[in-house]
C-alpha cells in the first residue's frame, strides 16, 4: 500500500529484579506509625481541619486533600512538636470498628540515635585491639636492663642556682613523667557514650511516639 511510512519497532527489554529486602522488619527504628480514634460525628475533612494547624510551623510544608495529609520539614524550630520528624503522612480511614486517624512519621534522627551506640561500641573493640598488638612490645620493652636502671638525670647546676624544678623521676617503664601521658588508652569512655546514646534512644523513641498520639489525640478532641 502507497502513502503509509513504517513504524520502527522497538523491543522492551526487562531486567530482572534482585532480591529484595523488607525494609518493614527495621523501619520501626526511624519509622513512628500509629493510629488515633476520630471522635463520633466528625468527617474526615472536620479530623484534619483540626489537626492541620499543627503544621503550621517554620521550615513546615504540607498537603492537604480530603482525607490525607502530607508534610515535610526542613530545619525545623526547637519548639515545634514535630521536629524529629522530617516527612509523614496522616489520613482518616474507616477501619470497620470506627473512624481512625493513622499516621506515618519518618525521622532520621531517631535513626542516628540507633547507630551511635554501635559506632561507640566499635571504637571501644579498636581499643582493645591496639592495646593488645601493643603489649608484647611493652613486655619486652620493660625486660631490658635500661628500663630497670633508670634514674632521674642530674641536674644542672646553673638551672639549679635559677630555682629551674628538678626532672620528673621515671615511670615503671623507665620512662620520664610515668603518670597520665604513658597510660594506655582504655575503651571505658566508649562504653560510657554508647550506653548515652542507647538510653537516649530508647527514651526518645517511646517518648515520641507517646508525645505524638497525645497531641493528635488532643487536636481532635478541641471543640
């Protein structure tokens, strides 16, 4: 047939998918999801009226629709109630049992709370590690006979006539001033700021999630 141009045909190729990992069984370290009974009478748009002036707030923008609600904060104020979260999603749904308003929150910070311990915990084994490679080489430098025999140097006698202090007296490694300086380093303040950081965590992570249920719960309950 005259007058028809041929149409290139083009071949989709597909790439096989890798295994994926539900990210559902960790999420719940940064991931704050919950659900608050909307009040009998109220639609879904009367909910989030009286929720939506909570993101009312510097560094706080949100979008509303009839019954959902999304929001993202960036360098959010110390005061506003939400400000561990930086993104979520609230919408009012009919669940059989009532009207619920469910809730999604995201904070990275309480993510940063989490690895902090265990970044803690591995300088504290790092220590440990280079304390042990370092012992024989104290060992066998504590055995020579110098080491044993050290004395304090005789002091000049023009820094003596000056009123100059006499030289610090060795340490047990024969070493001058065997006080903090020759101490080995020691994996206890690791330890100290890993257990901060995990009670830290723990307390804030359920101290949100109580913080953020009240203060819905509170919105929806205003006349």
């Amino acid at each position: 047939m005259t007058g028809m141009t041929a149409q290139p045909i083009w071949h989709e190729t597909v790439i096989p998918e890798g295994p994926r990992v539900n990210l559902r069984y960790i999420d719940w370290i940064w991931h704050v999801r919950g659900s608050v009974p909307v009040p009998e009478g109220q639609t879904p748009g009367e909910a989030l009226d009286r929720i939506e002036p909570v993101f009312d707030e510097v560094g706080t923008a949100h979008v509303r629709s009839d019954a959902a609600l999304s929001f993202t904060k960036k360098n959010p104020a110390s005061q506003d109630p939400l400000s561990v979260f930086e993104r979520g999603v609230l919408r009012v749904e009919d669940t059989g049992q009532g009207v619920s308003l469910r809730y999604h929150l995201v904070g990275r910070a309480l993510l940063a709370c989490f690895l902090a311990p265990l970044l803690f915990l591995g300088f504290a084994q790092l220590t440990i590690l280079v304390n042990a490679n370092q012992k024989p080489a104290a060992e066998e430098a504590a055995k020579k006979p110098d080491a044993k025999k050290a004395e304090v140097p005789p002091m000049n006698p023009i820094d003596k006539a000056l009123g100059a202090p006499a030289p610090d007296k060795p340490g047990k490694d024969g070493k001058e001033g065997g006080g903090k300086r020759n101490r080995k380093p020691t994996p206890t303040p690791a330890y100290v700021f890993a257990g901060i950081f995990a009670a830290l965590y723990v307390g804030g992570r359920i101290l949100e999630d109580r913080l953020v249920k009240r203060l819905f719960r509170k919105r929806l309950s205003q006349a």
